[in-house]
C-alpha cells in the first residue's frame, strides 16, 4: 500500500504529467525553416507558435475576443518594428551598396521572427510547459512541427488582454491630416538639384509623404491632405487662434464648430545645403537635416516633434534627371524614421469616455466591487471599461460604469456577462429591465 502511495505521489510531482482539463492545455506549432536557420532558432519559433495555439485556447475558454486579441497584438509589432526597419534597411544600404538586397531581407526576417516571439513578453504568460513532440515533416523536411502542453497564468493574460485591447488600435479616429512642407536651400540654387524649379522636386517629395501616411496611419485618418498656399494660410491662422475651435470644410473655407475636430497638421521642414562641389570629378556634396511637429487641432496641442538626423551625400552630376530623383528619395527618406512612432502616439491620445451607473445586488461584502471590477475591465477591455463604487450598503451597491462607445454597445458587453463566474460558488446575472447585476450562487454538482 505504502509503496502504491510513493508511485501516486511521483507521479504527481513529475513535470509534464500533472495536467487536467482546467489547468493544462494542449498546443500545436508549425515553422517553416529556411536552410541556415539553427535548430535553436527554430525550436524557439516552434514554441511560440505553439504558445500563442494555447494562449488562444485560454482566450476563448475565458469568453474574451480572441480575434481582437491577436490583431491588436500583430498590428502593434508591426508598429514598434517599422522604425527598426528602416533603420536596418539604412544600414545594409550604407554597407553594401544597391545590392543589399538579399542580405537585407535574409537579416530582416530573422530580426523580425527574434522580436515578435518575445514581444510584449507573451511567453511570460506561459507559466510551465512540456513539449510531448517535436519534428519535421516527411514530405516537405523545411515544416517544422511541435505539441506542447502548457498552462496559462490567468492573471498575466488578464493584463496583457487589457493592455492590448484599450491600446492604440482602438483609440482616437481623426477625419483628415494636411501634410504642410517647407524646404529651404543654402548655399545653392535649385538648378544645383537638377530641376528648373522647386515644385518639380518637392511636389514629388510631398505626394510620397501622402501615400506613406494613407499607408501606415489608415487607421487613425481618413484622408490626407498636402496643402496648397490658401490651405497653409488657413492653418497658420488656425494656430495662432487657440480660443475657439474650427474646422477646413470641402472648400478649404475655415468655419467655426462649437465641438472642435478630430484634424491633424504635420508641418515638416527641409533644410538642404550645398557643402561642396567639384567640376572635374562632376560631383556635389550636399547635406540634407530638418524636423517635424504635428498638431491636434481640436486641443491646440503638439502630438508629436523631432529633428531628423542630418545626412551628408556626395552626388554625380552626369545625369541631372538622375540626380534631382536621387535627392528627392534622400529628402522622401528622411523623415521616416521619426515619423513611425506616430502609429503608437497617435493611439495614446486620449478619447471622450461615457458613463452610467448600474446596481449590484447579493453581495457578501464591499470586497465584491474588487472581484467585480476586475472581471469587468477583463472583459470589457475593448469599451474600456471601468468601475467605481458610487455607494455601498450591506449587500447592495451602486457603481459608476465608465465606457467607450455607444449604448448599444454597453448593453451588448452587460449582456455578454450573464452566466460568467465570479469566484468558485457565484455567477453574475444581468437584468437589462432593472439595469442591474445581482450575484447569483451558482448550482451545487
């Protein structure tokens, strides 16, 4: 019998074979490697696919948008990764030339798989885990494969999960950005760039700045808009009059609007000087820097400003048309670096929140409010919910709900929590008649 007892207690103790239903879940990777990948690189991916395989399953287990989920995730990476990018592709183009290429991408995407599977800490969210199988396939020996069975700290998810759902994806919408460009030369004239006048170059620069903006901002703004004078001149009496709110209609005309507007003006300013210039090898030097700010026009306020770092290139004068388009690529260029962030600055400004009240019934105790709360904002993390107690009394409660969104959407997330657990003996019941929720002991099995 003692001996019986010993077995059951090692078995129990043994890593890998204490899973049940609740606490252990099963998961499945796959990768496909590319020859030069190192079996520690590739064992890594493998896990990270699978633990986002689990971490999905937690998702749906727990009732929570996991769709939502993993696209705030991915579309965040790709924020947090784009200036990176750039800088990278910099690099390998000052390193090997026009035929960077190759290398680039070879480097880029295992930068880019190193980053993502540790991004946000998501395997922090892993609490133990053991791999039951791993291999490749027969057929195709480049499919990597793994299954795994892990399990989830709750409470890591919880966090991760409002993090990501009230983070930049679902915050602010403007309806339009001007992009206003200055350029200033010294030391040159415009024929020194190639072109007869300045609008042959900066027009080109300006309209690739539009489209990397609809490209990479869709979800933030509506439309982008390049200024001409008359739009420049508006915005610029815009700025200097902070007392009331206006708005640009189809007309370019300003109008007055008691509510303010969601509009945005990226003013960027292009410095490029002449440093030198050599007739018999037919070269100029030239040395291109500036800055940027944008403003919100609804609050008056500076979203976001940089300087650019200054560059310094040697061009052949041969081929003038070669050379203006040169230049012109250097000056598009520029700015992005400093520009990426604004996916993630443009998320963080802050949005108008509604609120309401809602009562509680069938509480043991004000400590309830806490259990309450931190389902709520679990859940509701895509309204951005939040709870407060307005007024506490025995077993009853009135809390202040705050949230994003319309009503429609508010009762569709109080109806979403009907049946959900609170704790081990008690489920909520939600009342759209009387607006309440009341805790209801759940069924004895």
């Amino acid at each position: 019998m003692k001996h019986k007892i010993l077995v059951m207690i090692i078995l129990l103790c043994s890593p890998g074979l204490t899973y049940g239903a609740d606490s252990f879940l099963r998961g499945k990777g796959r990768f496909l490697s590319v020859e030069g990948d190192a079996l520690s690189f590739i064992k890594k991916q493998l896990l990270y696919k699978a633990f986002r395989n689990v971490i999905d399953k937690k998702l749906k287990l727990h009732g929570l948008d996991n769709k939502l989920f993993w696209q705030n995730f991915d579309t965040s990476f790709e924020a947090y990764m784009a200036p990176i990018e750039i800088n990278m592709k910099e690099r390998f183009e000052e390193k090997f030339g026009k035929k960077y290429g190759v290398k680039f991408n070879k480097a880029l995407r295992l930068k880019k798989l190193k980053l993502k599977s540790t991004f946000k800490n998501i395997t922090r969210v892993i609490s133990s885990y053991s791999i039951k199988k791993m291999g490749r396939s027969l057929q195709y020996p480049n499919s990597r494969y793994i299954n795994i069975i892990a399990k989830v700290d709750s409470k890591l998810l919880n966090k991760l999960y409002y993090r990501l759902l009230a983070s930049p994806e679902q915050n602010r919408y403007f309806s339009k950005m001007y992009i206003q460009a200055e350029f200033q030369i010294n030391n040159m004239d415009w024929t020194d760039l190639g072109v007869e006048a300045s609008e042959d170059l900066t027009s080109v620069v300006k309209e690739h700045w539009k489209k990397w903006a609809q490209e990479n901002l869709s979800m933030y703004i509506g439309e982008v808009i390049v200024t001409d004078q008359k739009i420049e001149q508006l915005t610029q009496n815009y700025a200097d009059l902070q007392e009331k709110s206006y708005f640009f209609n189809d007309q370019n005309s300003l109008e007055e609007d008691s509510n303010g507007v969601d509009t945005l003006w990226l003013k960027v300013d292009i410095k490029v000087e002449k440093l030198a210039s050599n007739q018999l090898l037919q070269t100029r030097d030239f040395a291109i820097s500036g800055g940027f700010f944008l403003l919100d026009f609804s609050t008056s306020k500076i979203v976001a400003h940089d300087d650019f770092k200054p560059r310094v290139h040697k061009y052949s004068t041969l081929n003038l048309h070669k050379l203006s388009s040169n230049v012109a690529s250097e000056m598009y260029r520029l700015p992005l670096l400093a520009l990426s962030p604004l996916k993630t600055k443009l998320g963080l400004l802050p949005i108008d929140l509604s609120n309401t009240e809602i009562f509680v019934e069938n509480m043991k105790n004000i400590y309830d409010t806490d259990l309450l709360n931190t389902l709520m904002q679990t859940k509701g993390a895509h309204i951005r919910c939040h709870t407060s107690v307005v007024k506490y009394n025995m077993n009853q409660a009135k809390i202040n709900l705050t949230y994003r969104g319309s009503s429609e959407d508010l009762h569709k997330f109080l109806l979403s929590l009907d049946g959900l657990k609170l704790d081990d003996s008690r489920r909520l019941t939600f009342n759209p008649d009387t607006f309440s929720i009341s805790l209801e002991k759940t069924a004895k099995k």
